[in-house]
C-alpha cells in the first residue's frame, strides 16, 4: 500500500471523504457508526491499521502532515463520543450492546497506542504489538481447531505421511517475513502473517483450505504455498496487469463480484494457495476496489478463466475451511 492509497482509505474511515456517500467512507470505521447499523465492521480495524503501518515513516517525520493527524484524531474522538462515552448517540439510544462497546473501545485503544508509539519513534515493534496479540487471540482457536480436524480426517496412509511433514513444518520468523514485504512492497495482513509465523505453508498436496459449501458438495481443496513458493509462483502469475476487457464482454465483466477491481491477472493479487495438479489459485488481494477490504480471497479459476471473491479476510477463510472440513468424511489426496 503506498503513502497516497494509504491517505486516501484513512480519509474514507475518517468519513473526511469528499463524497460523504462514498461506499468506502459509508461503511469506514467512522462511517459504518452513523447510522448504525448493528454491527461493528471487524475488516475496519484490520484495514486501519494496516494503513497506520503503511504511513509509519510518515508518523516519525519531524514535520507531520496534518492531514494525517487530523483523520486519525477524529476517528478515535468521535469513535469514543459516538459509541463509547455513555452519552453518547449509541449509548444513550440503546443502539450499541455493552459486547461492542467493550470492543470498540479495544480498538480505539489499539489504534491510539500505535499512533502514539510512532509518533514517539518507538518502533513498529512496539506500535503493533497489542494489535497482533488481539489478531493472535482471534487466530489460535481456529488454527488448534484445524489441527484437531486434520488428526481426525487424515485417514489414507499417503496423506497420512503429508500430515507427519506438516506437523513438524516450521514458520517464518519476523525476519523473513519482512523481506518479503520488502521485496515486493506490500504489507501482509497480520491474520496471514500470523498463520504463517506457526507454518510456513502446508507442503506439497495437502490440503488443509477448503472454501465453499460442503453441505452442498461444492468446496475446492487447496495446499498453501510457503513463501519461498509465493515468490516462485509470482514470477510466472500475476505478474502482470491485464484487465478483464481484454478478454471479455460488458455484459460479462458485471458478473464480476463489486469487491473487486476488473482485471483477469493483476500484480496487486499473490497467490498463496492452489490445488495439487490444478491450476486453481486462491489469492490476497492487497487493491480491491471501493466496495472491498484490504486483504481480502479472492479465486482464480481456470478454464474458463475467471475471478471471484472468497472471503473478508484470511481469518474467515480459515472458518469457512474448518466448517467444511468437519462435514467431510475424510481428506483425500
């Protein structure tokens, strides 16, 4: 995410947009509150905070941008007036339960703190560290869940012995994973950076993601790529940008999922997971379009190719693939 994407999404959760009506800005951090509609949008944290890391250097300049700041201490003022302070418009309505008071007032103070230690030079470190603790907590039950329901549905000696290799299969440490985002200026969001820091993929054709729909025999199995196989793997696919028109209709191109920017291969998506022998890629789309978040899943199926959306981020990926593991008899190779 470069400086000028990262004002411009910060602007949008700030509602500082200048189109109020902005669908991004609508449904943003600040946005998504008036009117409430019931829900806190859990993919507004996750996206502002990776906007405060891609404007970390920003923050420890000497001379600040006040644009910045400006959005930042507006989200966590009228964040606390609008839904914390007991009187408050949501409080004071009975439109907010104490649950999500609890929660917002978690993420105000995961994002102050961030800003605060940058502001101080403290380091990314530091700044993120209660952030990746709170990503972890959310994390950990599914991945334990996933490895209670790989010893159960591993049955075949062949996967049996992929499931040996998992088991003992290392993570990434911080270092690698910063040099990979260096070496493609990105940021990973930190539920992905996460799972990976536990296991660096899951090997060669065991399959431990399954999206879709079990109940209805329409889920795809997929392995996950280590790094090193991402960087491998981008060389040859999506290294690129090459637009969905090229290849098809209007009439076509609405059959696209609103989430998404209209390209058929686009350098801003990274492969991490594909099929064994297929040529099926689920992705991280790191530039989705005003309706999407940062970070989403997004597919790319084959013949005919095509595109479609997936998940909100990688932690619902990894719940809907648990769901649908557990309505499986068993993995097969």
């Amino acid at each position: 995410m470069d400086i000028s994407n990262a004002i411009r999404l910060l602007k949008c959760h700030a509602y500082a947009h200048d189109d109020v009506h902005f669908p991004k800005a609508e449904n943003g951090f600040l946005g998504s509150l008036r009117p409430f509609q019931g829900e806190l949008k859990e993919e507004n944290l996750h996206e502002m905070m990776v906007v405060i890391r891609a404007l970390a250097a920003k923050l420890g300049e000497p001379a600040l941008d006040r644009e910045i700041i400006s959005c930042l201490w507006t989200i966590c003022k009228l964040g606390r007036a609008w839904a914390v302070d007991p009187n408050g418009m949501l409080r004071s309505n009975g439109l907010i339960t104490e649950e999500q008071v609890e929660r917002m007032e978690n993420w105000l103070d995961l994002i102050s703190y961030a800003v605060m230690i940058l502001l101080d030079e403290g380091g990314e470190e530091e700044a993120f560290w209660g952030y990746r603790e709170y990503v972890s907590e959310q994390l950990e039950p599914l991945m334990a869940e996933l490895d209670d329901l790989l010893q159960e549905k591993v049955v075949e000696d062949e996967i049996q012995e992929l499931h040996v290799e998992y088991k003992v299969r290392v993570g990434a440490n911080e270092e690698r994973l910063a040099a990979f985002e260096r070496k493609f200026e990105l940021l990973l969001p930190e539920d992905f950076r996460c799972f990976y820091r536990r296991k660096d993929g899951s090997g060669y054709a065991f399959h431990i993601i399954y999206p879709g729909n079990a109940e209805m025999e329409d889920c795809v199995p997929f392995y996950l790529m280590s790094l090193d196989e991402m960087e491998e793997t981008k060389g040859y696919f999506c290294e690129r940008d090459e637009l969905l028109a090229q290849y098809y209709s209007e009439e076509e191109i609405r059959e696209l999922a609103p989430e998404i920017k209209p390209y058929l291969f686009y350098r801003k998506w990274f492969p991490f997971a594909t099929m064994a022998g297929g040529s099926l890629y689920l992705m991280l789309d790191l530039d989705p379009s005003d309706q999407g978040t940062y970070g989403q899943i997004i597919s790319y199926v084959h013949d005919p190719d095509f595109v479609y959306y997936v998940a909100g981020s990688f932690t619902d990926l990894l719940r809907e693939s648990n769901r649908n593991l557990s309505l499986m008899d068993e993995i097969e190779y």
